[in-house]
C-alpha cells in the first residue's frame, strides 16, 4: 500500500497542485490590491491586511479571481443550471467539443491519408511535403476568420467551419507522426515480404500500418489536443454565439473575468480527459499488439 | 533428368558506391543439385549473403547468368519457389508464433482452416507445439529463430535459402540447433543453401561446402562430404570430421581469408 502510493504520480501532482493554489491565493492578493486600495483611499475607509486579503478574494470583477470564486462559478454554470441553458457551461462545453471530435477525426483522417501518399508517392513527397509545413507558419487566428466568412458565404456555418480549423490544425502532427511511421519498418521485414511476392496492399496492411501504430498514437495525443484550441479559435470570430470560445470572448466584452477563468478551466478539463482517452485506447491497441506493459 | 537447383554461369555483380565500385560477386560458377544441403562459406565481405540474395531475386547480378529451378530468380520468387530465413528472426512483433507462421500464408491466399492446419503442422516440426499465443518477446533467442524456420516451411517451398541463420546465438543453443536442423532435413530432403562463417557448423550440416573468399567475392572450391547421413554431434570429434575441417581451412588460406 506504502510502495503503491510511494510510486504512483498521486503525490507529486498534489504537491504541484497544492503549490500552485498557494501561488494563485497569494496573486490574487497581490493583482487586486491597487483596485482595491485605490477604493479605500477614495472613500476613506478603515483598512488594514486582513480587510484587503478578505476583499481581494470576492470580487466581483477582480483582476485575477481566486480559485473558490472559479470554482463557485463552475458549480452553477455546471451542476445549477438546466443543460440546455444558454448560460450552462455543460451546453457550451458540448458545442465546442462535438466540433472539436469533428474536426480531429477529419484531421487524422487526411493526415493519414496524405501520409500515405507521401510515402508511397515520391511527386507527393517532393510536392506536397513543403505546403504541408508552410501551412502552419500561418497564424490560426489570422486565417480562422477568414475560413469562418468564407465557408459562411457559401452556407456554411456552426459545427462545420469551426471543425475545418480544428482539422487544418491537426492534420499536421498526424502526417509528420505517420510518414516516419509508414516508413518505419525493418528492411528485414521489407525483404521478408518481397520474398513472399506481397502485392503493395498487403505491405501496407500486413507490415506498414501495424509497424507505424505507436506512431500513430504519438500523433494523435498531440492532434487531439490542439483539435480543441482549434475549436476555441473558431468560435472566436463567429459572433460568439455559443461553445467555450463565446464564454471566453462575452467574458472579455464584459469584464467577467470569473467567466473566463471557468471556461478556461472546463477547457483544461476537457482536453486532459480528451487525451487520457487517447492514452487508455492506445493502451488497449499496444497491449492487443502484443506490447509489453509499460 | 531432372534440372538443377541452381545453376550460376559467370555470374558477376558491381555494387556502385559514392568513392568507388565494390566487386562483390566475380565468376561465379556453381550448380547446385536438388536434394543437396550447400553451405557458403568465408570471412564476411566474401559475398556469401550477396550470392544467396541473388539467387532470392532480392539482389540483381551486373553480369552472367543464374537459374532457380528452371527460370529467372524473378519468376522463382513469383513462383514462391523458396524460403528464406533471414540472419535476426525477422518475426512480427504485433503477431503472436501462430500469427507470424500465417503470415505467408495469408499472402499466398490459403484458405483459413488450412492455414491452421499448416501452422500447427510446422510449428511442430521445429519443437514448439504449445508456443502457439505467444508474442515473440516471450520466446528466447533460438526459440524465435525456429519460429523463423518454421515460418519458411509454411508454404512448403522446393528451396530453402538460409542467411546465417544461427549465427546470433550461443554455441550452446546453436549446436542444439543444428543436430536439430539436420534431422528436420533427413526428413524432407529439401534442397537447402545455408550461409555461415562457422567452420564446425558447415562441416556437419552440409552435403557440399562452398568455399568462397574477398575482394572480389569469388568462389575458391567446392569440398564435397563424405560423412555419414544419420549423424550426431559426437561426429565432430571422429577423424574423418576433422579432415573435413581441415579442407575447409585450407580451402580458406589459399584464397588468403588469413592474410
């Protein structure tokens, strides 16, 4: 029992954990005590440390909130409210995560697919391979935007346009991951299977694709990750209608710095639980492919 | 009268590197009888691996001719004429012993039941039978190169081409391998061209020994032995054993693999 907890993460994490509210409560402090200060002086009240610290922790507009406050905000945006209300934040944590497995399963999609023809394609690989990189030099919130009015002038909007950032995100990682990995096997197997006359099918299907599997996975955390702030970037210009975006945008437009800070932290939330899955299904894969444990 | 195996005619092969052609395969003549177990032997650089590569179609010759069972390397491999087993086991780690035995059959097209059959049969032939579910990293060193072995007796091929096949183990494992080898060989009597630079063990499996040497790779002389069929590995102690040694040794001075 002493050896289990002494090797699992439980009590490093908590440590981190608990160093970083410590941090939190005493920034806290320190960001919204010239507010608060400037108010004193102004209405010429009483105040020593103890008045500041308790005033610095229920604002209700502070600079940097503290964490009871996020948390008080969380549970009534979460538990309190119906979840097809507009201000509940399970309701816009749905928005912004169904067009985030949207777009990731495009992403990975294309980025296999391009993997592939870069691979067994060497125009591709000579063409292809350096718009792939100049792709993301660009700036996502520069040209989210502009895929947003774009697809909307056609007819397109909602999950769609936002989904398209998302994927033109994380198809990048996904093809990097997968070209090494396609071309990963052992020239031992590729012989083994020249032997056997293999069609390229079954190269492919047989030796290629098993081989590139942890690549695979390697690619995917990452994608599914950023698949997520993609989706944030688009709701961003779209008028804030609804999804984490809008909560972070209305939240700046009204000074609710408590509302972003709870949507910021649902999104933490929901990209760890979204690459923890990644996590458990990739071990489920290895361990069918005869990995050993880790 | 049936062909040979093998037959190679001034068989030449010029690798092009970046500073300068290496000749690795020079006049090479060499027919090899069905039925026959033929051994390369020579320091490495001497071209054994490049001329059994050769005969698999996994290496093109620069210049002369060479026959595998009749037709081209290329219509030989079409033809999955051969086996070959490589120096490492070469299995696929994501597939279990059954799995990595079914793989050529799989890609030949066998019908599922038969590629049971097959598996099972061939798995048994090597000792192994009860290993089926394994992955390979649960299995040792010699017990993954038998796999290996029995993963090119699958599909039943006239040739079996082996590269240095025990040449990773210890001398233990491979003596135990190789009385084991050559029993599994009385059996079926395939034509078998083994690569290795192991005096003792070209000796006591082989039917004939192929001495080759460096710089170019050439072939120096063909020893043909005399021992007899049924034996063990107490042979290797007899007198008639070490003559072949010796041969086989000076075979290997005079194309000056000592120097």
């Amino acid at each position: 029992m002493i050896r289990r907890l002494r090797d699992s993460s439980l009590i490093p994490v908590s440590v981190v954990v608990a160093f970083i509210i410590l941090i939190w409560y005493a920034g806290a402090v320190y960001l919204n005590s010239p507010v608060l200060i400037d108010r004193y002086e102004r209405q010429k009240t009483e105040w020593n440390f103890e008045k500041l610290r308790q005033d610095a922790w229920a604002m209700e507009r502070p600079i940097l909130p503290a964490p009871h406050q996020i948390l008080k905000d969380m549970n009534k945006s979460i538990l309190q409210r119906k979840v097809t209300s507009k201000r509940s934040l399970v309701y816009h944590g749905w928005v912004t995560i169904s067009s985030t497995l949207v777009g990731f399963g495009i992403g990975a999609l294309l980025g296999i697919v391009l993997a592939v023809g870069i691979v067994y394609i060497p125009t591709l690989n000579r063409s292809v391979m350096p718009w792939i990189i100049a792709s993301q030099t660009i700036p996502i919130l520069a040209i989210a935007p502009m895929i947003i009015v774009g697809l909307g002038s056609i007819g397109l909007t909602g999950l769609f346009p936002k989904s398209i950032i998302s994927a033109y995100l994380c198809f990048f990682p996904v093809t990097i991951g997968m070209v090494k990995g396609l071309r990963s096997p052992d020239p031992i197997h590729m012989d083994l299977m020249k032997t056997y006359c293999a069609s390229y099918s079954h190269t492919f299907f047989k030796l290629r694709w098993p081989s590139s599997t942890p690549f695979l996975f390697a690619s995917l955390k990452v994608s599914i990750a950023i698949s997520l702030v993609g989706a944030i970037v688009g709701e961003l210009p779209a008028g804030a209608q609804a999804g984490l975006g809008a909560r972070l945008l209305t939240g700046s437009y009204y000074g609710q710095t408590i509302q972003i800070w709870s949507a910021l932290i649902c999104a933490s939330i929901l990209a760890a639980i979204l690459v923890f899955l990644m996590i458990a299904i990739e071990k489920i894969v290895l361990k069918k492919m005869g990995g050993r444990l880790v | 009268m049936e062909a040979n195996a093998v037959e190679a005619k001034n068989l030449d092969l010029v690798f092009q590197t970046r500073d300068s052609p290496i000749h690795a395969l020079s006049e090479v003549n060499l027919e090899i009888r069905r039925g026959d177990f033929i051994s390369f032997i020579g320091p490495s650089g001497c071209g054994k691996t490049t001329l059994l590569r050769v005969i698999a179609d996994l290496e093109k010759p620069t210049g002369g001719s060479i026959v595998v069972n009749g037709v081209s390397p290329e219509q030989a491999r079409l033809q999955r004429a051969y086996g070959y087993v490589f120096q490492s086991p070469a299995l696929f780690p994501w597939r279990t012993v059954e799995g990595n035995l079914k793989l050529p059959l799989e890609i030949m097209g066998i019908d599922a039941a038969e590629r049971t059959r097959r598996a099972k049969e061939s798995l048994k032939m090597v000792n192994l039978e009860g290993f089926e579910k394994k992955f390979p990293w649960q299995l040792s060193g010699g017990m993954q190169q038998r796999v290996s072995i029995a993963r090119a007796l699958t599909f039943d091929p006239e040739l079996l081409l082996m590269d240095e096949p025990f040449g990773a183990l210890d001398e233990i494992v491979r003596d135990q391998l190789n009385e084991h080898f050559l029993r599994l060989w009385e059996k079926n009597r395939k034509t078998v061209v083994f690569v290795t630079h192991s005096i003792p063990e070209a000796a006591y499996l082989s039917t004939r020994i192929v001495v080759m040497s460096p710089r170019p790779g050439r072939i120096i002389e063909c020893i043909d032995s005399d021992l007899p069929p049924d034996r063990t590995l107490d042979i290797r102690e007899t007198p008639k054993f070490l003559d072949l040694s010796h041969r086989i040794r000076e075979g290997l001075r005079a194309g000056h693999s000592y120097d």
